[in-house]
C-alpha cells in the first residue's frame, strides 16, 4: 500500500464532503496536535501502538517495514515521556512510514524536522522513556476520545487530522 501524495487531498474537504456522516465511520481528530517531522502533509493505512510512557513497541514498529503507513501512538495523552524523538523518527523515514501521530509528545525538534515523515504529537519533552516492554500493538485505540482503528486511513495536512475506515482517494 503506498501513501497518499501530498497533492490529492484537503481535510477540510473532506469535512466539506462528510459533514453530514452519521455512521461514524468518518472522524476528525481535535485540533490539539502540532507538526513536527519534514513533511506537512501525509496519508496511508493506520497501525497502531497502545503504550504509556514506554517507546519499546514504538521502536518495534518504525524498525518494520511501514508501507506507506501510518503509525498511531496512543500514549494516553501522557505529556511526562517523548515517545518518539530523532532516532525513532529516522527510522520511520527509512523504512517507509508516511507518518506518526503521537497521544502524547515527541523530542529532538531539530532531528525531527530534519526527517522525511510527517510528525503530529501534543507536544515537546526532552524526557525519555522508560523501556518496560510494555504495550499492544494493532489494536483500535482512543486518541483524545476519537477511535483509530488498524486498517482505517489517516490524512493530515495543515488544517487538521481526518481518520475515515475507508480510502477517501482513489
């Protein structure tokens, strides 16, 4: 599966578009997320992490082949630990991942910039994390009240995050 190029979509059209969605099978994450990463705007495929205050699964995923994906980390809003910093986010760059949205913070702002791949977290903090192997992977998430489910598709651009359990481009 491949991403999303940054040319084919607008999340707000999008919202335009499903407004009216009742089903809920079109959700709009709240606007508490700020860009980091190299890269403003990105789609794909969702994985996830479930993890509070340990990367270890974070690490596992962007180690893996990312496909054009997503990855989103539900770190339970936790603003104490970065689960994500220059390395991790390296590493997503290298193997594939379109992007990380991250419940929780990231770290080494200069680095993440630096990488090619989208990075959406609440915030920055220098701390790491302790590393219990601790934490699921794949499984549907909240990120803040908002169900993310693998296999759901994930946009974001500027104007916000959108999450949809299907393709919303052909």
């Amino acid at each position: 599966m491949s991403a999303t190029s940054p040319s084919d979509f607008s999340t707000c059209d999008f919202c335009d578009t499903h407004k009216g969605d009742a089903t809920g099978a079109f959700r709009v994450l709240p606007p508490m997320f700020r860009s980091f990463g190299g890269v403003g705007r990105f789609a794909g495929p969702v994985s996830t992490v479930k993890c509070h205050e340990d990367n270890t699964l974070v690490k596992a995923a962007v180690d893996s082949p990312g496909e054009g994906r997503v990855l989103v980390v539900d770190g339970g809003g936790s603003l104490r630990r970065a689960l994500v910093g220059g390395n991790l986010a390296a590493a997503a760059a290298r193997n594939g991942w379109a992007g990380i949205v991250v419940d929780g913070c990231v770290r080494d702002v200069a680095e993440l910039n630096a990488t090619a791949v989208g990075i959406r977290a609440l915030a920055l903090m220098p701390l790491p994390t302790e590393k219990r192997s601790e934490g699921q992977r794949d499984v549907a998430v909240q990120i803040q009240g908002v169900w993310v489910r693998p296999g759901d598709w994930l946009y974001a651009d500027a104007d916000g995050i959108v999450v949809s359990a299907t393709s919303l481009t052909a």
